[in-house]
C-alpha cells in the first residue's frame, strides 16, 4: 500500500516537468492584434505612462497567434495626436483540457495602425493652436504589435497544476484501495 503512494508522488513530481516542454514562439516580424485592457489617456504635461495594459483580441474566424488569455505590459508616449506603444513584458495561461501552462517573459514589440503606420492614432479629446493637448485610447480600438525580435518563452512550473494531479492520484489510489 506504502509503494502506491510512492509510486503516485513520484510520477506527480515528475510529470510537471516533462509538459514543461513546451515552449510559445512567435518569428520576428509577427504581428499580434490588442486592444488596451482600460482608457488610455496622456496629455502633453504627463505624455508618458508605464505598465500600460494589453490583451490579445479573440477573434472566432482567425486563430490569435498567442494564448487567449494574455496580458501584455507595454510604455506608452504621446507623440502629436498618437500613442506610440512599445511592448516589454508578456503572460499568457494556455488552457487545455485541465491542464494550464503558464508563459512569462520579455516582448520587444511597437505599436502599428491597422493602416500600418507606426504608432495608434488616438482619439484628440483637448487641442489648442499647438495641436493635440490630450489624448485617449480605449478598449474597442484594436491596433497591432509588431515582434522586433523573435520571440521564444518556455512554459514555467506551474505548481497549482501540480497539487491538482496529486490530489486527483491520491484520491485514485483511495477508490482503488476502497474497493480492495
């Protein structure tokens, strides 16, 4: 009975590292479709902001090149009457079936126009004879991140998904202990 419980801690401990395998990889060049998560805003006396979050836009007819369940940080600037964005921290939770592996790492990325021009034409809400005073972007403007490097991000240790399959092996070997 002692070498059942053995036997399930071990393959418990040993099967997380083998679905660590997985790696998410996007080429340099690729281009990924986001939206901010929450309004932008930035004027020309604050025209900077940090941690500006991002998250891929799902679409049903065209499979998203990421997870989607993403959260992309991003610097954000106010150049004239655009935000230019520039991308530097990603994670994503792939879910499959039950499992759930975790993605974390660096992005190098800037922001496109669905135009292609480079940075988003935000949304002017203040002006003066100097041009765009204020400016904001919201979630329903989806624009893109160009890769400026490829981009390679092993899957991390996920250690909820490990107690889970210890729980779900223990509570097997309990049933078939029952029922000796």
């Amino acid at each position: 009975m002692m070498k059942r419980y053995a036997y399930l801690l071990a393959v418990g401990l040993i099967l997380p590292n083998l679905a660590m395998g997985d790696t998410l990889r996007l080429p340099s060049e690729a281009r990924i479709d986001v939206q901010v998560v929450d309004t932008l805003e930035l004027d020309r006396t604050s025209p900077d902001r940090a941690n500006v979050l991002l998250k891929p836009v799902v679409r049903q007819d065209d499979p998203p090149p990421l997870p989607a369940h993403c959260l992309i940080t991003a610097d954000a600037r106010l150049v004239e009457d655009r935000m230019r964005l520039s991308a530097n921290t990603l994670t994503c939770i792939e879910v499959m079936g039950d499992t759930r592996e975790i993605f974390s790492g660096e992005l190098s990325a800037a922001a496109f126009d669905a135009n292609g021009d480079f940075g988003v034409n935000a949304t002017c809400t203040a002006s003066d004879e100097r041009g765009c005073q204020r400016a904001e972007l919201r979630p329903a403007h989806a624009f893109q991140l160009e890769l400026g490097q490829a981009l390679s991000i092993e899957a991390q240790d996920n250690p909820s998904a490990r107690l889970n399959e210890q729980r779900r092996q223990a509570a097997t070997a309990d049933n078939g202990a029952d029922a000796d």
